[in-house]
C-alpha cells in the first residue's frame, strides 16, 4: 500500500503511518459494531473455546490498522511463549538438586536474555533505527564522515511499545516464578493481543489478565452497565473535551512564532488537559469494554493532576508503565537499596528510558529528563521544606497548603509538557522564550480566546466540559466512585443522564472535517 505523510494533529510529530481505510478506533461506527458482535459471541460460545474467539477477535482488531504487522506481534509472542517454557523447565529442573540449580540459573539467565535481546532488538528497529542512524549522522558529520542512510522506510506498527512491554513483563515474571508457565499458546497470544488494551494499554501483567483467561465469565448486567457507563465517559472525554482542545493546541503550537504570552500558556494549559483526556479517555474505554465481558483490567490513572509532588503524579499517571518500570528497570537497577546518589541517579535513568519508550525523539528525552529531575530536586529539598513549615507552624494537610503544592505540581507537569508536544528541541526553547516574552492577562479579558481557532460557542462548550470534568475528578479524589453512587440513584434519573452524557457526545464530539475519527494520541507509541 502507498505510503504517505502525515502530520499527527494530536501532538504534531511527523510519523509515517500505511494509508488505511478502515482502521478499528474506539471512536469509530465499526467498533460500534465490532463490539457487540464480539460480546454476544463471547456469551453465547462455550466456556471452553471463547478464549479462541476473543483470540480471533483481537488479531481482526489489530489487523485493521495493517494486517503485516500482526506477524510482528506473532513473532514477539512466539519468542516470549517460548521463553517462558524454557524458563519453567529450568525452575523444575532447579528442584533436582543444588548442581542442577546453578546450571539451570545460568540457562535462564540465557533465555531472559534471549527474549529481552530479541523483543528490544524488534522493537529498536521499527521505532528507534531512523533516530540512531541521524544522530549518528550528526555525530560524525564534525569530522567528515557520514553513514549511508538505508534505501528503506520503517511504518512504526501501533501499539509495539505496549505489547512488546507486556510480552516482556510475562517472561521477567515467569523467571521471578511470580506467574506459572501458560502451556497453552493460544491463552498466551491472547493475553499479548486482547483487544480492549492492545494498542494503548494498560500494560497489563501476566499476574493479573492471564489468569482471568481461564475463568468462566457470566454476563452479569450491572456489571456490563458499569462497564457500558464508563464507557461513555471515556468517549465524552475524547470527543468533547480532547478533541475539541486540540484544535487550539494545534492552532497555536503549529504557528507559535506568531505567538507571544498568554495564548502559548493556554495552549500549554489545554494540552496538558488535552493528553490526559484523550490517554485517559482510552484507558476507560479499554477498562470499560473489558469489564463488559468480566475481565479487569489496572486502574491507569487517578485524577493526577491533583498530585502534590512529581513522585505523586507519577503515582496516578499511566500507572501501567511507571509500575512496569519500578519493577522491571529501578528495583533491578538497585532501587534504593545502594544508597542515595545511586538511588536520584537510578531515578532520573528511569525517567529518561520512559521518555525515549515514547518516542524517537530528543524532545521525549528531555521531557523525561525533567520529570526525573524534578523528583530528585524534591526529595534533597524535603528536610528543607518540612523544617520551614515547622519553623513557622504550618499545618502541612491544611486545604492552603495543599492547594500550593498542587498548583506548583501543576506547574511542573505543564513545562514538563512544551517538550513533550514541540516537534523539536529548537521549537520548545523557542515557545518557552515567546511564553515568557510578553505578559498580556488583558488578551484573555478582550476576547483573545476566541481567535485561537475556536469559535465563541465552541469555546463555551470546551469550559463548561472542562468545569464538568473537574467537578467530576474532585468527587473522585475525594474516594467517592462515581459509578457505584450512580447505580444507587433513582432510574429516571439515570437515564436521563446517561442520555444527557449521550446526546452531548452525539452534539458536541468534535469527529474533524467531514467525520473522520481522531486517533489517540498514545497510539503512536
């Protein structure tokens, strides 16, 4: 299929994608009937081969975005199902005796690496060779020298980073012995390929999605509900607000030279409002369809944006990946087991890996660099902080402070965010300049908004779904579940806000010119 250029109008990297005309959004008619189709089959098949058909289901969904690359997730299956089985044999083979287990140590020690070195290897050509080949490049170019560039061009495939990384969690979790070994190649490729999470997580770990594989699901109706209902949100998120939001993002982040001051804060502003619900939009769509058919799936985000610390928001952001990589890169590294500087330095290696797992691009480095760096300035600060709120007898849970320290957290985040959604790093110091060149709060109070590429109504429409969504995230924050109170409530007056929550997707979704759905942004990782 012809290839071409396209510019992501979600946080405006080029990336090559396969010209398609039918991909699988969950935004889109076809996953309207996708979904159905595959929840009454499940239901109606015997227990003992539904695995199977959620297994066809899920290479169909995947295959829609390009059918070549289904081998690909094959391979990184096969190799980590195998690893796995070699694995387990080496754990019976250590029970022998204590000559067995050295050499059965030794063996695993191989195949973990094996499966790392092939999964990684995959993963580095298709996402990271371009990168490594131009810096190379530049590195050389001082003196003289330059590689040639291949005569190829790599599609980066949907989703790698998240299935190769669950694939990867499988074997790590298998040689720990924290998983069995699944036996059964097809539970396996399903827990690799599950639909609902496949191409934007959660990263799901074997300890939790595999074991679910084989147990017997009942439709259970107020499950499906709460499902169906979470589901809607997730599509009120990315349809109302999101999408609607990146249109001034793009706006203005696409022109910024044009720029100076209050829009490039707006704009920062919504795009950090923009990428957690369109993220978060998706991972409550992938929970929601997942409970629909009885399987749960991780919490991936809790309200993070009224984090206090950096540390905090990390804990209620993409939980998914910052867990998989507590687990399987900072405990391993030493954690804070080998004393402080090697602990800020394992923290900030964390970071800048997380960042270049998002992207070939410098940009996502820096992005990761500074979340990193700004967790170890707030740890050698704390005795600081704690003995001057001491000092002057601030209670440290008052509403005041704790309102600071999520403002200054907010802060953070949102600088954080220039590198991250700047295509270059020339193009982030340069918006962080034009930020900062001109202090104008008046261009809000003239009407400087509604010339940012949004029209007066659709401005209004974005704050009163932002208000809803904040209102929404301070319940939620304050431990009440939303769904379950919901459930508790007269029927009359469920449905009418289960059709209010329709009828403003259905009117306000922003679907882009001539309806064409708008992917999520972290499907380019």
């Amino acid at each position: 299929m012809a290839k071409k250029k396209l510019y992501d109008s979600s946080v405006a990297k080029c990336v090559e994608i396969t010209e398609r005309a039918h991909i699988m959004l969950f935004n889109s008619f076809s996953f309207m009937v996708f979904f159905p189709i595959v929840v009454l089959l499940y239901f109606v098949l015997p227990h003992k081969i539904r695995y199977l058909w959620l297994l066809v289901a899920s290479y169909y969904f995947y295959m829609c975005w390009n059918p070549t690359y289904a081998l690909l997730m094959g391979v990184s299956t096969l190799i980590t199902y195998l690893s796995g089985l070699l694995i387990g044999r080496e754990n019976e083979v250590a029970l022998r005796g204590a000559e067995e287990a050295r050499g059965a140590k030794r063996r695993k020690h191989l195949w973990v690496f094996l499966s790392m070195f092939l999964n990684l290897g995959i993963l580095f050509f298709f996402k990271y060779f371009d990168f490594f080949i131009e810096n190379m490049n530049l590195a050389l170019a001082a003196n003289g020298v330059t590689l040639l560039r291949p005569e190829f061009d790599v599609i980066l495939p949907v989703g790698i980073s998240f299935y190769t990384f669950q694939a990867l969690s499988y074997t790590m979790d298998v040689y720990r012995g924290d998983i069995y070994t699944e036996k059964n190649p097809f539970k396996y490729a399903l827990f690799v390929s599950f639909f609902p999470q496949l191409v934007a997580g959660p990263i799901e770990r074997s300890k939790n999605l595999l074991v679910q594989i084989s147990v017997r699901h009942y439709f259970d109706y107020e499950r499906a509900k709460a499902g169906l209902l979470l589901m809607l949100w997730g599509l009120f998120m990315k349809l109302v607000i999101a999408d609607r939001a990146a249109v001034i993002v793009n706006f203005v982040y696409n022109d910024y030279d044009h720029y100076k001051g209050i829009p490039l804060i707006v704009a920062t502003l919504l795009f950090g409002l923009q990428i957690y619900c369109d993220f978060a939009s998706y991972s409550a769509l992938a929970i929601g369809s997942a409970q629909v058919m009885g399987f749960r799936l991780m919490d991936n985000f809790k309200q993070p944006y009224f984090s206090r610390s950096i540390a905090e928001f990390w804990r209620r952001w993409h939980i998914s990946l910052s867990t998989w990589f507590r687990d399987y890169l900072y405990i391993p590294l030493g954690g804070n087991r080998k004393g402080t500087f090697r602990k800020y330095l394992n923290i900030v290696i964390v970071f800048v890996v997380s960042g270049l797992w998002h992207g070939a691009n410098w940009t996502f480095v820096m992005w990761g660099l500074l979340h990193g760096l700004f967790q170890v300035i707030g740890q050698i600060t704390n005795p600081l902080k704690n003995k001057t709120t001491d000092f002057l007898g601030i209670d440290r849970e008052s509403f005041g402070y704790r309102f600071v320290q999520i403002l200054i957290t907010y802060c953070l985040a949102n600088f954080a965010w220039i590198f991250f959604r700047a295509p270059d790093i020339e193009s982030a110091f340069g918006i962080i300049e034009n930020m900062t060149a001109l202090w104008n709060p008046w261009y809000v109070t003239y009407g400087g908004l509604y010339r940012l590429g949004l029209p007066n109504e659709e401005v209004f429409v974005l704050l009163f779904a932002i208000a809803i969504l904040f209102i929404a995230s301070v319940i939620q924050y304050r431990g009440v579940c939303i769904r379950e109170w919901f459930g508790k409530q007269f029927f009359v007056f469920r449905w009418i806000a289960v059709l209010a929550l329709i009828f403003s997707i259905i009117l306000f979704g922003v679907y882009g010119p001539g309806y064409s759905e708008s992917e999520f942004i972290y499907f380019q990782f």
